[in-house]
C-alpha cells in the first residue's frame, strides 16, 4: 500500500490559491507537485513536521505546467538530488514560461475582462525562477514507487500537459486539477481546452477508482460521482448556449448574462462561455463575428 502525506501550501499572496502537494513514502521519497515558489520554506517546515527532510525528496513529479504546481521546482532542486519529471508537452512550456502566456496579437479584439486577466498573469510569471526537467513523461508510462507502479496517463484539457497517477493495484489516483472537491476545476480559455477536459474527464469515469487525492481539496473516494457531476456542470452550460443561440445571434457578454444569470466572478463566467463557445465552434456548430468591435455569435 502507497503511504501517502498530503501537504496543504497556503500561499500569502491573496489572489493565489492554496495547493496540496504529496508525499509518497519510500526509501526513495516521491513528490508529487512542489507547489508555489514562494511556499517551499512552508514545505520545508510541513515535512520536518511528518520526519522528512526536503534534502531526502529524490523525485517530483509534477502534474502539469501551472505554477501552483511546479513553481517550487528550482528552490528544491538547489537543496536536493530530487529530479523533476513531468509530461512531454509540459517540459517547454515549464522550462519557459513565458510560452505559456498568449502574445498580445493573440490577445488583440479578446473581450477586456480575459486580457486584464491574461496581463496579470503575466506579471507573476516573469519572477518566477525555472528548473530543467530531467525526465520526460508520456502516457502509459510507469513509474516505481517501491513495490507498487504509478500509472501515467495523459488528461489533457486543463493544461496541455496535465497528467494523472494512477497506481492501479489499491485503485488510487493522483488527480492534479482534473477533479475538485467542489465546483467545477478552472480551464483557462486561452491556455486551456474544454473539449480535450472533458475527453480526458470522461477518460477518468471509466476507471476503477476507490481514493482520489486532488491538488485542490482534499482526498475524495465517491470518485465517479464527483467526475460525473463536473460533467454535467459542463454539459449544461453547453446546453444553454446552444438553446439560446436557437433563438437568434448574441452579442458575447449578453451571452455569459443569460447562461450565468449575473452571477458569478466576470473573469469566471467570461472565460467558461469563451471556453465552451471555442469548443463550439471547432465543431462547426457556431460562427463568431466582430460587429461595431463587439462579438456576435451565431449558429452556423
Ligand atoms: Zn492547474
Ligand atoms: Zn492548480
């Protein structure tokens, strides 16, 4: 059996989330994410309280390329042998971070509340101080944690190169931001991709899974229901959309006014409706026009 220290990473920067990041136990002790930068003296601290040392860490694995996950990554190479492992797709895109951020022509014409959002992200990235990974992960691979294998799969959506751990044997996964205990997880319109989220969600539901640990929450075990909940979530956004739309085209922000209701936090509800209209219209369900510099959407 996996022996498994969540460790809760609460930032001081208000805007910033907190995380878990996880301790497998071993004689090689494994990490799972390394959280913020900025939180790995509080790391530190947490694994001299459960008898670790982070000099001990000989390998993170990280789910994906956001900084709540990796952004520890050089501090503790500095102080450790641990080496970094992560997805293929996640390896440029955390070795440079600004890859990550869309360029400003990519931004040109987006509506205001998505680019202020994009900028300020920006701001935080340009700090932070990046890691070579050592090993490149791809789906299917295997990783050896002591008697037991840790499965890689490839759930792309919320990140490009988001995997989760899956050690088949005692059915837990590792569900980086796949899953949340609460809501449904962020997938960032410009970075992200709702359609390949929802494919790599319904990917999880056929799996046998009794323990999921989630990087935002806690630990769940009524897995398919909580995987099945999100999926509704998005499926009746989806829904909405398109019955609005029935009756006729809509301008952008009326659009997110209607499916929301006016609830919400604008960047939120923005950038879902933009996620989920882009999906649309990869499928050749709706069109998106600028009118008078406002963003009509019709069906096609
Ligand atoms: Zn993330
Ligand atoms: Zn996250």
């Amino acid at each position: 059996m996996l022996k498994v220290y969540r460790i809760l990473l609460e930032p001081n920067l208000q805007i910033l989330q907190s995380v878990n990041v996880f301790l497998i136990e071993g004689e090689e002790p494994i990490l799972i994410d390394s959280g913020y930068q900025e939180s790995v003296g509080q790391l530190s601290i947490k694994l001299d309280e459960i008898g670790f040392k982070l000099r001990d860490i000989s390998m993170i694995i990280n789910t994906h390329e956001h900084l709540d996950h990796f952004g520890g990554n050089a501090v503790i190479k500095e102080t450790s042998r641990a080496k970094v492992a992560a997805h293929e797709l996640a390896i440029p895109l955390m070795e440079d971070m600004r890859k990550q951020l869309p360029s400003e022509k990519h931004l040109k014409g987006l509506p205001d509340v998505i680019v202020e959002y994009a900028r300020m992200r920006s701001s935080i990235y340009e700090n932070l101080k990046t890691a070579k990974v050592d090993v490149k992960l791809k789906e299917g691979d295997f990783i050896k944690v002591g008697d037991l294998f840790l499965e890689v799969l490839h759930t792309p959506g919320h990140a490009p190169g988001h995997i989760c751990l899956y050690e088949r044997e005692n059915r837990i996964l590792f569900a980086g931001d796949m899953i949340t205990e609460k809501g449904t997880p962020f997938v960032d319109c410009l970075h992200g991709n709702i359609g390949n989220f929802i494919k790599s969600l319904e990917r999880l539901h056929t799996l046998e899974i009794d323990r999921a640990f989630l990087s935002h929450g806690g630990e769940i075990t009524e897995v398919r229901e909580r995987i099945g909940e999100i999926l509704q979530r998005e499926l009746v956004i989806e829904q909405k959309l398109l019955e609005i739309l029935k009756n006729g085209e809509k301008e952008f922000s009326e659009l997110v006014e209607e499916v929301y209701g006016g609830k919400g936090f604008p960047y939120f509800t923005y950038n879902s409706v933009l996620a989920h209209l882009l999906k649309l219209r990869d499928e050749n369900l709706l069109k998106v026009e600028k009118k008078a510099g406002k963003f009509v959407i019709s069906l096609l």
